[in-house]
C-alpha cells in the first residue's frame, strides 16, 4: 500500500475539466443544472427575428450554443445583413471575421462574422457557407471598415475571395505563395521548398525545408554552435 501511495504521489493523474454542453431538446427535456458559459449578451431572439422578418428565405439555419445566436445566411446576402444590424439594430462594433474549412463535399468553406451592440449589450453571429467551385463572396469594408485585415488574412490562409475589398493582399505569405496554410490539406509540417528560408550557417544556401529533422535530415548547424552529429 505504501509504495502505491508513493507511486500515485509522484505520478498523480491527470485532472479532468468540467466541460459544460448547451442542453438540447425542448425545455422539459433540459437539465436542472445551468450552462455557465451562458451570458446575458447572448440573448438576442428579437435581433433574430428582425433577421428572419427582413431576409426571410435566405437565413438557411439559426443554432445557439451558451446562449448564443448564430445566423446562417446565404452569402448574397450577407454584406446586406451586416448593413441591417449596423444601421436597424446597433450591432456597430465589429469584433472580428474568420474562416473555417469544414473539409465537405458541398460548401466547404465557411466564414463567421462577430458582431456586437455596445449600446445593448448584447452579441450575434453571422455565417455564410462558400463552396469550392466558387471561392468569393462580399466584402463588408464599406459597412465596417474594421473588416479589412481580417478579410486580407482570412484570404491569405484560405484562398477566399472578398468582392470589392479595397486592398486584398496577403498578409503573411508572399504574394507568390501557391498554398493556403489553413486548409486542412495543408501538411502541418508545411511544404518542403515552398517557402525558403534565410540561411543557418555563412557557408550554407537557403534553408528550403522549414522542419528538416522532422523529415529525416539533419539541420544546418548556426556558425555560433558546436559541431553535432545527432539529429535534432
């Protein structure tokens, strides 16, 4: 008992954290126990329905997690349900825009919009779904201005195309760069030779792997380093 005691003090095992699920179903079928996650700012269901009330068919989903909305809207319309939350709806601070690849068949991209009413208090989220064949959809810069790095960046990782965005350039990859590091295709070690790197050593020519031991050879050594014959 006492080495098992001695063991299970030197190795303790791994807390795990409590993770807390929206409830689903209807009310009856909920638990008593509350969602932490859930704040005030999430509760929005006039917002929602003002969407539903003005675009009608073209809001395709509505799902909320912690309490909080998010609106799935065809991508024809999405400039124009930015401008409707701005200008009916006080929805003026534009917090960010991201993509997503959801790795599908059929629309496989998507792109988040977070927005928020600092009058109200109160937070909503806008999707629309992109597919392969057709990587564009429009850009909201007229609407908020704030958009502009995050479209440049959410097209410099996937590719996607922001209609008359005023300036769409890459921001981290060289403009010549033929990937988009965010889709999931991409190799999490990166692309061998795609992106040459600086050389390590005087002598040496530019690093074009950027992960060489990972790929079996080993690494220039830096002029200020001692010779070494093991693999990193």
């Amino acid at each position: 008992m006492e080495s098992e005691s001695k063991k299970s003090v030197g190795n303790p095992t791994p807390a795990t954290l409590a993770f807390h699920f929206s409830p689903i179903g209807t009310p009856e079928d909920q638990p008593e126990s509350v969602n932490p996650h859930v704040k005030s700012t999430g509760e929005c269901a006039g917002v929602v329905e003002a969407l539903r009330a003005e675009f009608g068919e073209a809001i395709e989903e509505i799902s909320e997690y912690a309490g909080e909305k998010t609106v799935r809207i065809t991508r024809t319309k999405i400039r124009a349900a930015c401008q409707f939350l701005k200008d009916q709806q006080g929805f003026t601070y534009f917090a960010d825009l991201g993509g997503i690849d959801r790795f599908t068949e059929e629309n496989r991209y998507e792109v988040f919009y977070n927005l928020v009413s600092m009058s109200e208090k109160k937070r909503i989220r806008l999707v629309t779904r992109i597919d392969e064949d057709d990587l564009t959809v429009d850009s909201v810069c007229e609407v908020f201005r704030a958009a502009n790095w995050n479209e440049r960046e959410c097209f410099d990782m996937f590719g996607i195309r922001f209609n008359d965005h005023p300036d769409l350039r890459r921001m981290f990859m060289p403009e010549d760069f033929e990937y988009y590091p965010l889709r999931k295709e991409f190799p999490l070690l990166g692309v061998p030779g795609s992106l040459p790197l600086p050389p390590q050593s005087p002598e040496a020519g530019l690093t074009l792997d950027p992960f060489p031991a990972a790929h079996g050879s080993k690494p220039a050594t830096s002029f200020e380093e001692e010779e070494r014959t093991e693999l990193l």
